[in-house]
C-alpha cells in the first residue's frame, strides 16, 4: 500500500499542484494540517486538492478549524477520531499541542490534558497523525526551542502505531525520529511516500 503524506501546505497552489501529481500514484493520502493561512484561503487551497478527495484522509492544524476544513472539503476529516481506511486503523488529532503563545488571529489550539483524553482513542491505531510532532522529536522551533506534545509523546509510547506523522514545526520538514516501534516524520508540504 503507497501512502502519500504532507503537511503545512498553507495556501502554496505550486505545492497542491505537486502533491495532487504524484496522489495519482497513491492508494491512500494524509494531510496532516494547516492547508489555510491563519484562516484565511482554505477554499482556494482544498479546492486545488480536490482531486485527491475520494483517498484522502485529512486534519485540521492551527490555521484552520476541524469544522471549518469539514466544510470546504469532502475527504474524510478526523480530529480526535479513528476510521478504518483501506484496511489501516487512522487516528488524527488537529490543533496545536500545547497551545502557542495567544496570537491575533486565533490559532486553533488545545491543551495537553485535552489532548491525552481525545488520545486514548488512538489505541490500535497503524497511523497516529498528528499535526503538532511528539514532544523531543521533530520539535525545535527556532527562538522557542522543542514545543511538541508531551501527550501525542505518551500516545505513541503506549500504543506503539507504525506510523506517526505530523507537521507544525517548520523548522523540522523532513526530520525522523523513532519512539519504540513507532517511525515518526514531521512532513512538511512537499511528497512524502510511505510503504505500509
């Protein structure tokens, strides 16, 4: 099974072009987040991802809402809920975790005890997709240092998925990392293929 994943597009058309490209090789596609501009542009965004629909499997990041990304697309979008897809277990968790510092425009954010409860959902999934990275991996934002989550840490300690994507930290697009079994990849908006 050919999984292609992204993350952080935020409104680049250039990059929905190139990921829309290679999706057609794809059995399955995850966009873990932020396909807005601090909430501006998603229409324009998911309209341009629109081909990828019937095989995606999309959350929310910090620029958008879960509903607000509900309703400009009709891929399935998950936040704090599983769903079996092509005979994989998905579990996707939205916002930023923890929350950044308050900003003007109203990121989408959560708190860590918030997201350990939404998490325990997370057990037996094959892919925990997450838009914020775990905490230690993936995670050093310049000026900030590591802004991960403890909670999306804990979940994949304890549940052990195969996968574990994410995106958020710009700094980190492309890093690796391993907790126990659990390969983890901040992904960035660029074509990301997995073989599952």
């Amino acid at each position: 099974m050919r999984l292609l994943a992204f993350s952080d597009v935020h409104c680049d058309l250039d990059a929905c072009a190139a990921l829309v490209a290679a999706g057609a090789g794809a059995d399955l596609v995850i966009g873990a987040g932020d396909f807005a501009q601090r909430h501006e542009g998603l229409e324009e965004t998911m309209a341009a991802l629109s081909p990828l629909e019937d095989k995606a499997v999309y959350i929310p990041g910090n620029n958008e809402t879960a509903d607000a990304l509900r309703a400009a697309t009709s891929a399935m979008v998950l936040h704090g809920t599983a769903a079996e897809v092509v005979g994989l277990r998905i579990f996707g968790l939205g916002c930023a975790v923890p929350p950044l510092p308050p900003l003007p425009w109203g990121s989408f954010d959560m708190e860590e005890a918030e997201a350990a409860t939404l998490l325990q959902k997370a057990e037996g999934a094959d892919i925990l997709v997450s838009h914020s990275p775990p905490k230690g991996i993936a995670d050093e934002m310049q000026g900030r240092g590591s802004i991960g989550s403890e909670a999306v840490r804990a979940a994949a300690m304890a549940f052990q998925p195969r996968l574990l994507v994410c995106g958020h930290v710009h700094d980190c697009w492309g890093q690796t990392g391993e907790i126990g079994l659990t390969h983890v990849r901040n992904l960035g908006p660029t074509v990301n293929w997995f073989e599952l």
